[in-house]
C-alpha cells in the first residue's frame, strides 16, 4: 500500500463560549468569554442572548481574517498598574538612574490596587470603586508586612497615584478619559470630614532640645547638626556634602549639591556657607576633593578612641587595643557617607540617652528657617537661605510668624 505523501490540513479549533467568575468589591460576577492566543475576550454577561451573539460575531471575524480586532481587547486593572509602575520609574529617578523613594511608594500603591481590584475590567473602574480603595488604604496602608491606619494628608497623597494612572491610559488612548474623569470628581478628604485620623503639624525644634541631644553625639554628628543649623540645608543636601561641590573663593562659601529635591522641576540650588559654618567645616575639606565630607567609618573610629580613652581598666588587664578579632563579614558595615535615614538614627540615639522625646533632622531646617525671618524681619531672606521658589511654601512650612512683632506693635497702639 502507497501512502500519500500530502500531509492532511488540519481544522483550527474553534476556541468556546466559557464562563468566567471574578470577585469585585459588589460581589462575584459571572462574564461570558472566548480565548484567543491565551487572552480573553468578554463578550458581556455570562448566558445572556447578547453575548452570545457577540460569540458568533466575534467568531465569525475570526475565522474569516484569522485574528480578532484589538477594539475587543479588554484592559484590566492590572495593565493599568504595569504600565503606570514603567512610567514612574523613569519619571521617579536622580540623575544616576537609581529609583527614589517615591517610586518605592509607587510600588507599593500600585500592588494594593492590583490586589483588590487586578482582574477588573479598567473601564469599570470608576468613582465607586475608586472610594472603595481609598477606604482600605485609609484603613490599612500600603504595607504588605505592618498594616495600619494613616492619616488624612498621606491618604490624598496616595490616591492621587491612582487616579494619574488611569490619567495616563487615557492619555496613551487604552482607555476612555472617562474613568480618569470620574475618579477626579471625587472630593478629597478634608479636614474633620472623615475617619481618617489627623497629624500634629511639624514644628520647628527648640534650641534648647538641640543643645540636649548635641551632648550625647558624636563629634561628626554633632558637627553636622551644628552646620545644618547654620545653614539650613536638607539633611539629603547636607549627608552629600563634598569639597569638590564647594566654591571656596569668596568670603561667603558656595555649595551646590548633586541632587536636591527640585532638580527634575530643572530648579538651581545653591546653599550659601558664612564664617562660622565654614570653621565647623574646614577640618572635614582634607581630603580627596571627591570624597564624602562627613565619613561614618571615621565617626566609628572615634567611638572608639573615646571608649578607650574613658577605659577605667588598666591596660595592662583585660582586653588590649586590637585584641578582639574583626569578623570577616559582619552584618552591618559603615557606608561611604550618611544616609538621612542613618542621620536620623543617629539622633534619635542620643534623644534617648537625653531622655528628651524624639526628633528629626529635618526639624532643624525649620528652626533655621524660623531664626533667620526673626533677625532679618524679611520673608524673603528666609525664602531666599531655605531656597524655596514660592514664598507660600516658606511660610506655610518652614519660617514661624514672629508673635514677638506683633506683641511689640500692640504695646505702641495700646
């Protein structure tokens, strides 16, 4: 018997009218949809004369062209959040390309969204829904590992990540504007209008509690709380300090940091250093022009000197210098420079050693900013050292109103 060398063509198989069952905020949902190259297509509501209708249709196209039109494509919440996730990464980065914290916040908005609501069809995202995230972000955060209830400010803050990423499927034309529109309208949590708890507003720090918390630091770190004090810088500004970013050649220091918190709204800044901070600086410029001025390591050795100096042992007892070994991989290592989270551990140590509540570093820029309006009696000087474009910010934030001013001008009109 011959057998035919031509080989028989197969009959594609025609894909079926499945049933799909997803979990919304409203409860379980039964859809009608037929797969094509592992991608689902809905057709409507499962067993219902319309989407079966659709089937054929879609069915019919199918078979005709041997693909299905990308119109019946169906965007999920979760492409959404992919695509939005991309985009920050390139939008929330330094100038080295590294991720900022605010992409990490990113992140983690985005995995709560695709959590609750990943398999939503985007189109049906809208306000509703859009409270009903809100409400669970209010409630429990964004933390995978420490839920818990934030407050109002951060709240806004979060969902406004959302509603930019509907804000950019609309814009790159996978989703009606309509969804962006919807969400939009929905009024931001106010003040004493919700059950999202509120925070005190951060005050500036008295001298009188820097003075405390200087006497249980470190030289370096005492030095630093010293200069930003003098200077008003960002902690970020003041742990990156170098000598090779400093114009040294008039009598007033000129600091331009690598980055700053302005640099992708293309602002300048320049952090101007006086006499006194420039004593309290000098010693950290010997060295490498590129290297970081304020080094933990060094910081660690001087620890260490002092505990050997206060040693109440007699040397020649007990443990000598260098006698204990040095592991080959310990855990924890000094960095290259601070970090403003390792800064303000650093202070939050000597606060509890001082027995005084805890502050942050960040503090001492308001301090700066409040001291500065006092003695020049000018908005604009303190807008000016802080380096603020609006001087709503510097008033709203940074530089107290001097209720001494107002005493004085009551005592001359009775």
């Amino acid at each position: 018997m011959i057998k035919s060398s031509s080989k028989s063509v197969k009959t594609p198989r025609i894909p079926s009218y499945r049933k799909k069952t997803v979990k919304t905020s409203s409860g379980i949902r039964s859809y009608a949809v037929v797969t094509f190259d592992r991608k689902d297509i809905v057709l409507g509501q499962w067993n219902t004369q319309a989407s079966k209708q659709e089937y054929q249709r879609v069915i019919a196209e199918w078979l005709a062209a041997g693909k299905v039109s990308s119109k019946q494509d169906v965007i999920t919440v979760s492409e959404i959040c992919v695509d939005y996730t991309k985009a920050s990464k390139k939008r929330y980065q330094d100038k080295d390309g590294n991720p900022t914290e605010e992409f990490k916040t990113v992140q983690r908005i985005m995995r709560l969204l695709r959590s609750n609501f990943g398999r939503t069809d985007a189109s049906e995202f809208k306000a509703l829904r859009f409270k009903a995230i809100r409400q669970i972000i209010a409630e429990n955060g964004v933390s995978e590992t420490k839920p818990a209830p934030i407050c109002r400010y951060v709240v806004n803050k979060y969902c406004r990540h959302i509603i930019r990423a509907f804000k950019l499927a609309a814009e790159n034309e996978k989703l009606s504007a309509d969804n962006y529109q919807s969400m939009k309208a929905v009024e931001t949590l106010r003040k004493g209008r919700t059950d999202a708890r509120e925070t005190d507003p951060i005050k500036p720090v008295s001298l009188e509690t820097i003075e405390k918390t200087k006497q249980h630091l470190h030289g370096i770190a005492a030095d630093m709380v010293r200069l930003q004090l003098l200077t008003a810088m960002r902690p970020g500004e003041l742990c990156q300090l170098k000598p090779s970013c400093i114009d040294r050649s008039g009598d007033i220091w000129l600091f331009t940091p690598e980055h700053h918190k302005n640099e992708h709204r293309d602002q300048d800044r320049i952090v101007c250093i006086g006499q006194e901070a420039q004593d309290i600086l000098r010693p950290y410029l010997l060295r490498d022009p590129n290297a970081f001025c304020f080094d933990p390591s060094e910081a660690v050795e001087q620890q260490r000197r002092k505990r050997n100096l206060e040693r109440t042992t007699p040397s020649n007892q007990g443990n000598y210098q260098g006698k204990t070994k040095v592991k080959r991989n310990p855990k924890r290592q000094a960095g290259k420079c601070y970090t403003t989270r390792s800064y303000r551990r650093v202070i939050h140590r000597a606060c509890d050693a001082a027995g005084i509540p805890r502050w942050s570093p960040n503090r001492i820029r308001k301090t700066a900013g409040t001291i500065i309006r006092k003695a020049s009696g000018s908005l604009e000087a303190s807008q000016a050292v802080l380096g603020h474009k609006s001087k709503s910010t510097t008033e709203r934030f940074y530089a107290e109103l001097d209720v001494s001013l107002a005493a004085d001008v009551m005592r001359q009109i009775g």
